[in-house]
C-alpha cells in the first residue's frame, strides 16, 4: 500500500490559509488587540489545537498574513512590469499598468495600520514589524532596480530610498481613502477625500523626477 506523505503538508497549508482568511476578516472587524484566538477560530470553523498547530501567537499569525498578502501586491506589480521596455514611455506605462490592476484591500489597510499602533506600544512587535517591512522594502528595490535596468533609464535617488518613498506614498493614501470610505454613503465622495487620480498623479510626478535617461 502507497501512503501518501504529501497529504497531511497540503491538508496543513489548507488549515493555515483559511485561518489567515479567518484572521484577516476578524482583524478588520474588531482590531487585532480585541480579536482573540477563539473569534478567529470560530470564524474559520477551527479548534484552538488547530490554531496552536500552525501558530504560536496572534503575532506570528500576523507575520504569515503580512508575508502573504504583501507578496501577493509585488506579485502584481512583478507581473506589470513585465515587457515595461517595450512602451513608448515606460515610466508613465509603468503607473497606468500597476494602478489599473491594484485594488487597495480596505480589510488589509485596516489590520496593517491597526497592528503598526499596536507595535509603536510593544517593543518586540515592533522590532517584527520593521523585519517584515525590510524585507517587503528590499523586495521592492530589486524590482525597481530589475526595471529601470530593463528600460535603460538612470535613477537620480538610490533604488532603496525611491522604494521607501514609494512605500511611504501609497501607505498614506491608502489610508486616506480607508477612512474616507468609512465615513460616507457607498458612491459618494466626501469633501477633502483623496481624489482617485491623487496616487496616480503622485507617483508619475515622483517617478518622473527620479530618473533620467
């Protein structure tokens, strides 16, 4: 008889990411601090030994869904890119292309900026959290130095800090946008709300000023 070894690893990464879906929603409902290991097992219909399973703490289930979901955005921008030195005007194709794909997670805005309070109070998570964030940094400047090799233009700023610049920009409208909704009727725009070409603007304005041929 054939055992199938592989099984049980797959039944595992099922458990681990429908508990990252359950965590993710449970955070955006009631914050990170008030959600507890049993609200998120209820919503994902899991025991607390399938939790402990996978995860020692809230906290290191936030690293897994941090990872997860910060790998899935430079996924898309990745995939953008791709054939980026074919455009007339690359930088402005390179905009066009990662806005019209990218939808900000209301849900993902809510439990990351939630669970950056979180760390400014606690020593540890906050030294996790700027671990996760140099490495979602890091990530980023490969593919802006990846891309602007490709196109042959020449960055006037060190790839790293146009990473955090960018980084810092699209932390800050997203943000904006997540309350703005949160405080108006579906469809409407709200005075002072952040327009839905301010991003777009914004980056083609920064990227433009960051490069030379």
């Amino acid at each position: 008889m054939t055992v199938d070894l592989e099984r049980p690893k797959r039944r595992r990464a099922v458990t681990v990411e429908l508990l990252l879906d359950a965590a993710l929603e449970t955070f955006a409902e009631v914050g990170f601090a008030a959600a507890s290991v049993e609200d998120i097992c209820r919503r994902g219909g899991f025991t607390r030994g399938a939790f402990y399973s996978s995860f020692r703490t809230k906290d290191e289930l936030f690293a897994t869904l941090y990872a997860r979901e910060t790998g899935r955005e430079l996924a898309r921008v990745e995939q953008q890119l791709a054939g980026i030195e074919t455009e007339r005007d690359p930088v402005a194709a390179a905009v066009e292309r990662c806005l019209a794909t990218f939808r900000a997670d209301r849900a993902w805005v809510l439990v990351h900026t939630e669970y950056a309070l979180h760390a400014a109070r606690r020593p540890e998570a906050a030294a996790a959290l700027r671990e996760h964030t140099a490495a979602l940094h890091d990530r980023l400047t490969d593919l802006i130095e990846s891309a602007t090799a490709r196109v042959g233009l020449r960055l006037t700023v060190p790839a790293g800090q146009l990473a955090r610049i960018l980084l810092a920009l699209h932390d800050g409208v997203v943000v904006a946008q997540a309350t703005d909704t949160a405080g108006s009727d579906a469809g409407s725009s709200p005075a002072g709300a952040p327009s839905p070409g301010l991003e777009h603007t914004a980056l083609l304005l920064l990227l433009r000023a960051a490069v030379s041929d």
